[in-house]
C-alpha cells in the first residue's frame, strides 16, 4: 500500500459567470456594473473599462422608433448580442437588457489573447487595441454574424467582477441625439478608454 498522500490544490476564489437575471434590469444599471466584468469572445478579450446605456425612449438609441429586422435582437432575450455596423466599416457589440434597451461596450483592457488581437489590429500600443467600439469588434473578431447569440453560450464567456470599482459617468460619444444624458461609465483612470471623460 502506497503511503502516498494527494494534496489538494487550494481554494482559488473564480469569478462567477454572469446569469440572466443581471441583464434583464434598465440599461444605465447594467452598463455601470458591466465597468471590471470580463468579456472573452473565444477565450480572448479582457476587463470592460467603457460602456453607454441605450433605451427604448432614448431618441439616440436604434429601437426607439420600434423594431425593425436591424435591431430585432434589441428585443430579444436579456443577455442576447446586438451588432450593428457604422459608416459601413465597424461593427458595434452591444448587450441586450429589458426590451428595446442594450448596453454599448466601447472598450476593454486586453488582457486574454493579445497574439489574436495584435493579428487582427496590428502591431500596436496595447492602450489602442480595444480603445472604441470599432476597434474591440476587430480586436475580438466578432461580425455582424453574431448578431443574436447568447452571452451565456460559447463563443461568449463574461465573469462577474470580484471587487467594485471606481466608475466615472459622462455624456455619450458620437451621437447627435440627446448629447447631455449622463449615460456612458468608464473606469476611473483607466488608459484603456476610448475618450478621457
């Protein structure tokens, strides 16, 4: 009889997966506590530092003169993906929240997967790979065949955030429509956002 004893790793504290039930509140709720969560997208990606918070009787978001086949995933389930392409060229990652309303994710700071993302981005500053909605589709691959899909099924993973963090709000970026609403988060301090606020 071997005398030899297995020694079990110790607890190591994993972030949980976010559920459904974090999805389906308003979206300014969501787009603040969405600031520290991780986002992989095939196992690349990194921690959430910008995000904007759109909604049904927002004049700026795409749902508010109702659904269309564009923005039908708006009205899909909580936690479901919304991408859209602008000026014919970038792919925005927006998540679903109540009916009509979704959270723009506007950067991360790479942390998972750089080989990939440097590939699709270029030999860059690490600061610029994720720094803007464009920028994050490109650096994830993610396309408008994502359109819909589940964040709680593969390729999507996004892991709660252990410890709350310092989070700025300001007014959105790049729309003409309700400029003044205080409805874009960013992480206080963060060199990875796409504009200071």
């Amino acid at each position: 009889m071997s005398d030899h004893k297995t020694i079990e790793p110790p607890n190591v504290e994993k972030p949980e997966r976010l559920t459904r039930d974090f999805f389906e509140r308003p979206p300014e709720a969501v787009a603040r506590d969405l600031i520290g969560v991780t986002l992989l997208y095939e196992g690349v990606g990194g921690t959430i530092v910008e995000t904007e918070a759109y909604h049904p009787g927002d004049p700026a978001s795409h749902s508010f003169r109702g659904q269309t086949l564009r923005n039908s995933a708006m009205f899909g389930p909580a936690g479901c993906i919304y991408v859209y392409r602008i000026y014919g060229m970038h792919w925005c990652l927006n998540f679903v929240c109540l009916p009509g309303s979704a959270v723009l994710i506007r950067a991360f700071q790479p942390e998972f997967g750089m080989h990939e993302m440097l590939e699709r981005r270029g030999d860059m500053a690490p600061r610029l790979l994720a720094s803007g909605p464009g920028r994050l589709c490109d650096a994830l691959g993610i396309s408008g065949a994502d359109d819909g899909k589940s964040l709680f099924e593969p390729p999507f993973e996004l892991h709660a955030n252990l410890e709350p963090k310092p989070v700025v709000v300001g007014s959105r970026i790049g729309i003409t429509k309700a400029v003044t609403e205080p409805l874009r988060f960013g992480l206080e301090g963060s060199p990875f956002l796409s504009k200071k606020f």
